[in-house]
C-alpha cells in the first residue's frame, strides 16, 4: 500500500527572474536569480538546500549540474527531467518523494530560458526562427511535408475539437482575452496591452485554425520555488503552500494514436491528484492551467473535470476564466502573455495565490485550493499539482 | 530536380523499406506476421503484441483526413510558392494514421472525414514522397 504524502510537504519560498526581454541574462542567469529570490521569500540560508531538480537536459535548459555549479552548491539529490513542460510539477512531486524516501530535506526546484533573447537577440537570431534550424532538414515524416514550428500539432488538435464538437474561434478567444486581462493588473507580465475580440479575430493566422493571439509569447523567463516539509515548514517566514496531491498522465503511443489529441492524459493526471488530495474539481478555487496554446486550456479544462468533454469552448467564453468568474485561472496573465517558462511561472502564480499575496485587484478571494497543470514532451506529457491554503 | 531545396527524407536502417517503396510508386507497412496489424512508425517490434515477426505489405493507398493545418506562417523559405499549405494526419484503411500534404485541391475544400488516396511525387533522383489528394468518387 503506497503512502499517500498529502500534505506531508510544502512549497515555502518562491522567485522568479526578470520576464520579457531580458537580453543580458542567459537562461542559466535567469534561472539563478529567480532561485536566489525563491531562497530569500523562504528565508533560509543556501546552504540548507540538499536537494536540486531542473528541467532538463540540453543546452538550451538549465542542467542541475550547472545550475548546481553557479549557486556554490554540493547536494545529496539531484537531477534533471525531461517531460517538457509537464516537467515542472514532475520535479516538485520528485522532491516530495526524494524526501520522503530520507534522501534530502530541502529541495530547489524550477526552470528557466532564455527564449526571447535566443530568438530575437540579433538578425541571425531572427533568421532562424523564420527559416527553421536546418537540422531539421535531417529528419523524416515532418519536415518534408513543411511541418515546422511547435503551433502545427495544436492547430491539428484544434481542428479536430472544432470538428467533433463546434468549438469556435471566438471561443478560443475568450480565453487569450481573459489571460491578457490578467496580465495587465502584473506589473511583472510581458504583454499588457489590452486585447479586444476584433484584435483577436483579425490577427494574422499561423497554422489554420490556430492565429497570432492563439499563441504563447517568447520571453526570457525563469521560475524557481523550495520544497521541504510541512514540520520544517512551520518555522520558516511565509506561509507554506501546502502539496495536496500530484498526479500524471503520458499518452506515450502519441498525440497522433487514438483520439488521444482530444482526450489527453490530462484525464488520468487529474484522477491521480485529486484522489491523493481528497478533494473533486468543483472544490478548487483557482487555476493556473498550461496554455502554450488558447486550444490546450480548453482541452484541459474538459479533462481536469471542470466541464464536459466537448464543452470547453462554451465553459471558457461564459466568463468563469476571468477573476470574478467561477474558476478565476491563469491569474498572473499565463503563458498567452505573462511570459512562457514551461510553466513553471504558474506553479509560483499557485503558491502566491493560496499565500494570498496579493491585494484585491489580483487575488482570488478565498482561495483555499489552486490547480496547476503542466503539458509537454511532444504533446504527450501531463502533470498536475493541488496547493492548499495554510490554516 | 537536382535543385528541390526543401529537406528531404533521411531514411533511417528501419525506415528504409518504407522510402525504397515510395520509390516504387508504393505505399507499404510493415505487418506483424502474429496479430496482423499494420504499424507505423516502422519498428522491429509490434506494439500490439511485441512479436517480433513482420513482413512489409502493400496498402491500399486509401484513406481519409483524421485532421489537418493550414499553413499561412512561412518556417522555411523553400516552402513559400506553397503558402497556404495543408498539413494533415492521413487514417489509411488498414489503420495507421500518416502525416503528410493534401494536395489537388484547395485548401478550404480540404475536410475531416474527406477521403483521399496516395500520389507520389518524385523529389529527387533518390527520393519521392508520398501524399494524398481527394479521391474522386467512383
């Protein structure tokens, strides 16, 4: 019989980096100073931190070793993951675990990139993002047939949702609208500019069904947040984010296999976490829910039980996405225009909301419990965290 | 054709049947020789029943679009005659699905559910490419 870690552990300090264009810093830059702040909220000293998980593994991401390296940290446990941006919660569950089994007591974990720099920092820069790495050209049953770019198989999964169930654009909408709402009471976001349904519909398209505002932005960018448990908790400075439950779904024969586009592993992560947390969809007071893309919010929202399969569309336009609606999600402005950090950004915007952080115009009253979800790996990986509210 | 500046297709050693049948104006699968089902992407193990005993057979050439994208954004320069392109998951009779371009028709007409069939299309002097056009009513 597994032992149910609920509320066994907590999130008690969390940072994050500059966000936009932050054009000095590396990813590695970003990442170490949104630890450095994450290290500080918890008031602890460096040194205490035994444990170190990041997302992984190339270049491109911020490798525990080098991480490791430039914070003058030795630990007992640490590694990186490669789940894409289903990795984030994957790391806080990992260090749960890891503690649990004795192998550390205080775990940093997060992610950063430098993803604006990288694509926008000079003309060579620039070129490349327009005309694809041409690596690609080494690879088959994609590339041949002008697949590039992460919007296609979104855009696949979204014609395929309009198609089974009447799901509209303006729909889709609705949800790019309410983020950017959010976003402009963040000082912190990236994109603040108000966003109207007329600016949405009429932005350029990029992969039919899928248009400009449908997208997450580019930003440098990097989240970090410290896990340890609840006894330890208790003595630090904020008031812990209690882990309720994690959960985690893989459709690993493909996002092509099945319907599994429309009905993803979110389903099943979903099941696993609210099951270790005690606790159903309409219990949750807020969310913080993956959006790479408009159409993968609506596809969770359907799969994390907060409407039917099929009535995502309709659930988002009716408003319960915005601060005052029934499940206030993506409160910092999301990945549609706060900044893309793999999401890890949403798992701090989760700790901040049940610590209720902020003042009246960006909290979600009363929230007690926050769902955070992650996505990636090719489309194909699923993650989810429940936070509770200290009481 | 010596020119064709789009990528083009780097068989690998278990993909190469499947290239070296496009060539030949054919579009094969590997068949597991236990449970008798089509597979792809090409594998030396059935992920129904993990045998390990397959043959490579002829397909009909036939299906339908599961689901697809149009183009408008342009990633690679070689592909901008073709703006707005079509990218679609192809369901063949036999069951795989492939990805690949619709072609023959505009992009608006295209369709979940449309029914296609395979056209080949010669690249270079080495290799050829496989996509689906409507099929036309018999």
């Amino acid at each position: 019989m597994a032992t149910n870690l609920r509320g066994r552990y907590a999130i008690v300090g969390v940072g994050n980096s500059p966000l936009g264009k932050v054009p000095e810093m590396s990813s590695l830059d970003l990442f170490v100073m949104a630890a450095k702040r994450a290290i500080d909220d918890a008031g602890i000293s460096k040194d205490e931190i035994d444990g170190l998980i990041t997302r992984g593994p190339d270049d491109v991401n911020v490798h525990h070793q080098r991480v490791g390296q430039l914070l003058g940290l030795n630990v007992d446990f640490s590694t990186s993951t490669d789940n894409g941006g289903a990795s984030q919660i994957l790391n806080v569950a990992m260090a749960c675990m890891a503690i649990d089994a004795g192998m550390c007591t205080t775990v940093l974990c997060g992610y950063g990139r430098d993803a604006w720099s990288r694509t926008h920092r000079n003309e060579t820069a620039r070129m490349r993002v327009a005309t694809t790495d041409p690596s690609l050209a080494r690879q088959e049953f994609g590339p041949e047939f002008g697949l590039f770019g992460a919007p296609a198989n979104y855009a696949l999964a979204a014609r395929r949702h309009m198609q089974l169930f009447g799901t509209t654009k303006e729909q889709l909408g609705s949800i790019a609208i309410a983020f950017r709402e959010h976003a402009a009471r963040n000082p912190e976001a990236f994109v603040r500019d108000p966003l109207t349904m007329d600016d949405y519909l009429s932005a350029r398209l990029i992969v039919d069904p899928l248009s400009f505002y449908d997208c997450s932005i580019f930003a440098d960018a990097a989240g970090a947040v410290i896990v340890t448990s609840l006894e330890r908790a208790r003595s630090l400075r904020q008031p812990p984010a209690h882990i309720l439950g994690f959960g985690f779904g893989n459709n690993l024969r493909g996002w092509h296999h099945d319907e599994n586009m429309v009905d993803t592993g979110a389903r099943r992560a979903g099941e696993t976490a609210y099951r270790m947390a005690g606790v159903s969809p309409g219990d949750i007071d807020a969310a913080q829910i993956y959006d790479c893309f408009t159409h993968m919010v609506l596809l969770q929202l359907e799969d994390y039980g907060f409407c039917e399969k099929g009535e995502g569309g309709p659930f988002a336009a009716s408003g319960a996405l915005t601060l005052e609606g029934r499940l206030p999600t993506n409160t910092s402005g999301g990945q549609l225009s706060e900044a893309h950090a793999e999401g890890m950004l949403q798992v701090v915007e989760g700790v901040r909301q049940v610590r209720h952080d902020y003042g009246p115009d960006r909290q979600v009253r009363d929230a007690e419990l926050v769902l955070v979800t992650g996505h990636g790996g090719a489309t194909v990986c699923q993650s989810a965290l429940v936070l509770g509210r200290d009481r | 054709m010596a020119d064709y500046a789009k990528p083009v297709p780097a068989p690998s050693t278990s993909t190469r049947f499947f290239w070296e049948g496009c060539r030949a104006h054919q579009l094969v699968l590997q068949r597991c020789s236990s449970c008798d089902a089509f597979r792809f992407p090409p594998s030396v193990i059935c992920p129904e029943c993990l045998s390990t005993d397959w043959e490579v057979a002829p397909l009909s050439g036939r299906g339908t679009v599961h689901t697809f994208g149009v183009y408008h954004r342009l990633y690679h320069k070689a592909f901008e005659p073709e703006l707005p392109y079509v990218v679609g998951i192809i369901e063949l009779e036999e069951g795989p699905r492939l990805l690949s371009n619709v072609v023959g028709c505009r992009p608006e007409d295209v369709y979940c559910g449309m029914s296609v069939r395979v056209v080949f299309e010669d690249i270079t002097d080495e290799a050829t490419l496989y996509k689906f056009e409507p099929d036309s009513p018999p």
